[in-house]
C-alpha cells in the first residue's frame, strides 16, 4: 500500500465517544449511514473485513484486514473494491484511519484515506467520506442509535 494522495474529511459529533465507536462497529447502525452496507469482521487486528452491497446499482464486495483497533480511539483497516476495475495487489489497497477523540461534549471522527492515485480519485473519497460522516452524525444526534 502506497500512501498516495489522500482524502481527509472530520466531523464534530453531540454524541459521546462509546456512541460514536459503537457506530464505527456494529453492523447494524453502519448499514444505517452507509449506503445501506452489510459490515462484516470480528473487529479484531488482522481479521477480515468485507463491505457487501449495491451502489448505483451495481453489486459490490470490497474487502480488507483490520490493521490497527484501539477501541473508542482508532480504527485502521485496508480496503480493496473489485469496482475500481483494478488487480487485487497491494498497490491497489487504500488504507482508512478513522480516529475518534473527545472535543468539549462532542466527538470529533477524523478519517483519512491513503493510496489515492489521482486528484479526482481524492475528491471522489472526500466527497464519498464526507457524505458518510454527516450521515454517520444525523443518526447520532436526530435518530439515536
């Protein structure tokens, strides 16, 4: 995995930090702001993850490995997506680092994604992040888990 370009995006979150994780990890409230998603992983340092789902009307299943968890603080994991038309090698892997940290009464989610290999590429991520990460926070503060 090459660091390439990369995407960044951050949201303040009025939800306490255990709220937020619990959002990053349970199958059940990631499919509830990410694009209808099926998670699957034993959440833990070098087991699989698998993305399953439609997006724009095409079937995927992206796929990585946890790399890093420290809970209610990080998550790190690689991911892979068939859809990019691209080999399944690690120079096609981006690497996502989401880190969790308290900010008065809110959570602040950082997230950055490596291995973007174009300008357009980045912003298309950005965009994608950005759009989960409000999704993420309206179920947080408007809905409840």
């Amino acid at each position: 995995m090459k660091q390439g370009l990369v995407a960044s995006s951050s949201v303040r979150i009025a939800a306490p930090r255990e709220a937020v994780w619990a959002a990053l990890v349970d199958p059940a409230l990631i499919r509830r702001y990410m694009f209808g998603t099926e998670v699957v992983s034993t959440w833990q340092p070098g087991s699989a993850i698998v993305w399953k789902g439609s997006w724009k009307g095409k079937a995927y299943e992206d796929h990585g490995v946890i790399l890093h968890l420290e809970p209610r603080r990080t998550l790190q994991y690689s991911h892979f997506s068939p859809l990019a038309g691209l080999p399944d090698s690690p120079e096609n892997y981006h690497r996502v680092t989401i880190e969790l940290e308290d900010d008065g009464d809110q959570t602040r989610v950082s997230l950055a994604q490596e291995g973007n290999r174009t300008a357009e590429e980045r912003a298309h991520s950005q965009e994608n992040w950005r759009s989960m990460l409000v999704a993420m926070k309206d179920l947080l503060e408007h809905k409840g888990p």
